[in-house]
C-alpha cells in the first residue's frame, strides 16, 4: 500500500473501489481530502488529524486517530502499528464507516456487520492481545463521562468497574468469587451487541470535505 497517483477511472482506481466499495466519485472526493489534510504530502501523519475540527472534541479522539495507522485495519492480517499512512490505507480505513450498499444477501450483511464489529474492537484492544482488558474498557469509559464534565473521573472509575462486572455477568454467565475475568474477547463483544444494528448507524459523512464528522 501507499500513495495513490492516479486518478478516478484507472487500474489503481478500480482497485480500490472493489476493495472499499466506494465510487470511482467518492475515492475522487477523498483523495482530495486527504491531499488537503496532508497539505499535499504522500503521506498522513497523526498530527495530520488534529486540523480536522469535529474530531477535536471527540471523547475518543485518540482511539480513532489510531484506529488509522494500526496495521490490523489494512486488511492484511497485520500487527502493530505505523507512523505514516499512504491514501490505500487511508481509504481503508474510511470503508470501515461507509454506509452498507442496498440491498444486500444475509450473507454480506453478516460479513460488513462483522468487519465493523472488529475495527470497533481493534479501537479498544489497544496492546492487541485478543482481549479488551478492564483497564482498557476502563479508559474509554472514563474518557466518556468525564470529558463530559457532569462526573468526577473517580466516579466514573466506579461506574466503568461496575459496568465491566455487568459485561462479565452477560459474558461469562454466573462466576465463582475467586474467579478472575480477564476482559472481552471478540466473540463475546459480537454477544453483547447481538442485535445492536450497526452496519447503518457506524459511518461518517465522507462527501463533506470542511467537516467530515468521523464517528457518526
């Protein structure tokens, strides 16, 4: 992957639109974007990021910065993470908020529901072990109430605990007092959103080039 220098109706074109199912139009439209926030570099960096102004307020901000140089989300079964991306995996990474395409077989859309179930899950399983850990799930719900500024970050410490031991009760079924839960693996993740829909409601409005809103 890497930088792109083509344009809409080439090889690298139609490449990509069959890897991301974005529209020869809507890769045009990106490649602009990203041309703009890396002030027509080849390549985007995290600081890059910071210019976009409805992620400044974002209370996970830094999980979706990063969710964008972790190798995981490149579609190639990678590990670790990156300083620099090229517009491949910029675009990438974008598909895992693009809205589903109508109509689609059962099949695929248990297939887009899943890739989007596990970039969510990549987001929080920050040191990448397969299991998102009490202090990981704790992070990101203390950065969720407490940027809210309605609750101290003790207190949200406290609901995030409680709502992990919630998380183990529907995971594990009932535990033994010495038991120890060691955090979420992915196929319990899929369990607890079992009908939370979420291929429709995880996209981003791509065609608004002043305000791409990343988590909407």
């Amino acid at each position: 992957m890497g930088a792109l220098q083509s344009f809409p109706g080439q090889p690298q074109y139609l490449d990509l639109a069959e890897k991301t199912g974005f529209s020869f139009e809507q890769i045009g439209v990106l490649h602009k974007r990203f041309k703009q926030l890396s002030h027509k570099e080849e390549t985007l960096r995290r600081d890059h990021f910071s210019e976009i102004p409805d992620l400044a307020c974002n209370p996970i901000r830094a999980q979706i910065i990063e969710a964008f140089f972790d190798r995981r989300n490149f579609g190639q079964n990678g590990e670790g993470t990156v300083e620099e991306i090229g517009f491949e995996e910029f675009l990438v990474v974008m598909s895992h908020f693009r809205p589903p395409s109508l109509p689609m077989t059962e099949e695929q859309r248990g297939k887009v529901r899943r890739e989007k179930l596990r970039f969510l899950f990549n987001m929080h399983d920050t040191d990448n072990d397969g299991t998102i850990t009490l202090e990981e799930y704790r992070h990101v719900v203390e950065e969720l109430l407490s940027r809210s500024g309605a609750l101290e970050k003790e207190t949200a410490k406290s609901i995030a605990d409680a709502a992990m031991l919630e998380v183990a009760s529907i995971s594990m079924g009932h535990m033994e007092p010495d038991e120890f839960y060691e955090g979420i693996t992915f196929e319990h993740f899929l369990k607890l959103l079992d009908g939370f829909e979420i291929e429709s409601r995880m996209n981003i409005r791509f065609l608004n080039m002043d305000t791409i809103t990343l988590c909407k």
